[in-house]
C-alpha cells in the first residue's frame, strides 16, 4: 500500500471471506496512511464484498476483475458499488 493508493482510493473495505483462509478482512484505504488486518475495520466500511477467500486472491493478482467477481454470482457487495473497481490499481506486495 502507498500513500498514493490512500489519496486515490478513499474508501474503507471489509471483505467476508469463506473457504480457506475466511472471516472477516479489511483494507482501510482511507484513513492514516492506510492499514489492513483480520476482523472489521477500525471505522465503518464504505464496501463489504462477499466472496470466497479463492477469489478475493484471484482479484488481487489481477486473474479476476471485481466486475466479473459479482456479475458470476459468486460474490455480492453492499454499500459503495463503484469502489471496488478501484481494487485492481493496487500493488499488494508478499
């Protein structure tokens, strides 16, 4: 995460995770330099994506875009809809 992603992004998301590796995810890209962790965030989510922990891996190694993450039917979004397509742009690095 850069300062940069924070700046462009300004969105809080928590992700519900089923399957290996599931529960509740967030990643604030809004507040502080950003942050991520296990659990809800620290404020209120502006997005909360539904999805199986495999495809919430697919999207962040660019294998599968959030549109199409939704329109298959195996995951949902509530809150802000537009903000997920932001996701891709990020550089997560391991």
């Amino acid at each position: 995460m850069t300062e940069e992603n924070v700046r462009s992004t300004q969105g809080v998301f928590q992700f519900e995770l089923s399957g290996d590796g599931g529960g509740t995810w967030y990643i604030d890209l809004k507040n502080k330099g950003g942050s991520t962790g296990f659990g809800k965030p620290p404020g209120t989510a502006d997005v909360v994506m539904s999805m199986s922990s495999a495809d919430f891996v697919k999207m962040f190694t660019d294998k599968l875009k959030p549109f199409m993450a939704f329109m298959s039917g195996n995951s949902s979004v509530k809150g802000d809809t537009v903000l997920p397509s932001s996701l891709p742009q990020i550089n997560f690095e391991h």
